[in-house]
C-alpha cells in the first residue's frame, strides 16, 4: 500500500486530487494538510511514502514546506503539484529537493503517471522542466556560483517563514503565536529582515515576497 499525503489550501483541489489517487489499487491517502505548516508536522507524524505539496499556501508556501520535510525526513518522496510554471519557481522546487514537478492543468492527464514513476523511485518533471535540465540551466558544473544568486539563500529558514507571515497581513503578535516565538523575538526577526534586505516598509516586504516566490498573488 502506497500511503499518500496530500497539502493545498483549497478543500475542492484536495478532493479532486483525492478521488484520483484512492480510485487507484494499492494507494491510500493518509492524511490532507490545508497549509505548509500542517503539511510538515502531518509529514513527521505519519510518515507517507509520497507527499504532494502545493506551491501557493499559507502560512508556510510549499517550497519552505517541502525544505523542512527534507530536512527531518530525508528519504520522504516529494511531487510538487502546482499553477506556475516560472523559471524561478522551478529552480526553486529543484533546488529544494522535490522529486516531481506537475502543473495543475496536467494533473487529469499525469497524475497517475507521475505518483507511478515516483513509486518506482524515478522522477518525474513537465516537459518544461525536463528541457531546462537538458540544456543545463541549473547550472550543475558550477553549484556555489548558481546559488549564490538565488535570492532565497540571503534568508535563514526562520527569516522566511516570518516574511511570509508578515506578507501574508499578520501583524508581529500573529507571527509570534504561529511560530510560538516571543512578540519581542518575532519583532527582531522583522527588524533584521528589513535590514538585511535594505527595506523601508512592510509593503516593501511584501513586494519582495511576491517578488522572489516567498508568496504568490492569484
């Protein structure tokens, strides 16, 4: 039996994706995650053989979800089911450790197919992705100059879940509780995060979340 944890913010695509998986012999949905941050304590509690993650959700967006699932799971097999197809957003999954990346619009055609090669412990990837991978665009042969670009890297993994919250509309107190940190704590993270990134404003803040994929707007 391949148990299966399913993560996105809305209840309509989690039944649709549901209904898909469970209609196929030998897999079983475990466990269903509404955002990032359930989706990373589902993950370590249930332990899935294969876990699709949104891209898009709040709280914790997919990307940093995907990260801290590696980083206390590290064998965990993760498919990246997603609307965007941008050149930053994929070498950002990539990068992350995803096994598979799939566009919504492709999952009526490629879901089974996708959950069925990570099954198999192969990947699966658009063709969009798989052309960026041909033509080198990651730029293998040289890693330490491709991620020192990425913008994400200037962050720590607790600065980019408070930037996310803090786009997201939550004031200092609400970030605080999230992330169960002191009101103090979570208002020196704020501060340091808008030095280190020389910014003036939270609306500042939110344009770099939009910016660098930290938030997406639909």
């Amino acid at each position: 039996m391949l148990r299966i944890l399913i993560a996105d913010d809305h209840e309509f695509a989690r039944r649709g994706v549901r209904a898909v998986l469970e209609s196929h012999s030998g897999w079983e949905v475990c466990g269903e995650a509404k955002d990032g941050r359930e989706s990373v304590e589902l993950a370590t509690k249930l332990r899935p053989d294969l876990i699709l993650l949104d891209i898009g959700m709040p709280n914790l967006n997919g990307l940093e979800a995907t990260r801290q699932i590696l980083s206390v799971l590290p064998e965990a097999v993760i498919l990246v089911l997603t609307m965007h197809d941008a050149d930053h957003v994929i070498k950002e999954v990539l990068r992350a450790g995803a096994r598979g990346f799939l566009l919504k619009s492709d999952a009526g055609r490629d879901l089974v197919a996708a959950v069925e090669a990570l099954q198999r412990q192969r990947t699966f990837f658009t063709t969009k992705v798989s052309q960026m991978i041909l033509e080198g665009y990651l730029d293998h042969q040289n890693p330490e100059s491709s991620n020192a670009n990425t913008s994400g890297n200037l962050l720590t993994t607790r600065e980019r879940e408070v930037i996310q919250l803090l786009a997201e509309g939550k004031t200092s107190k609400e970030v605080a509780a999230t992330l169960r940190l002191s009101v103090k704590t979570a208002e020196t993270h704020r501060t340091n995060l808008m030095r280190k990134l020389d910014l003036h404003s939270v609306a500042d803040l939110t344009r770099y979340a939009v910016r660098n994929g930290i938030v997406q707007v639909f």
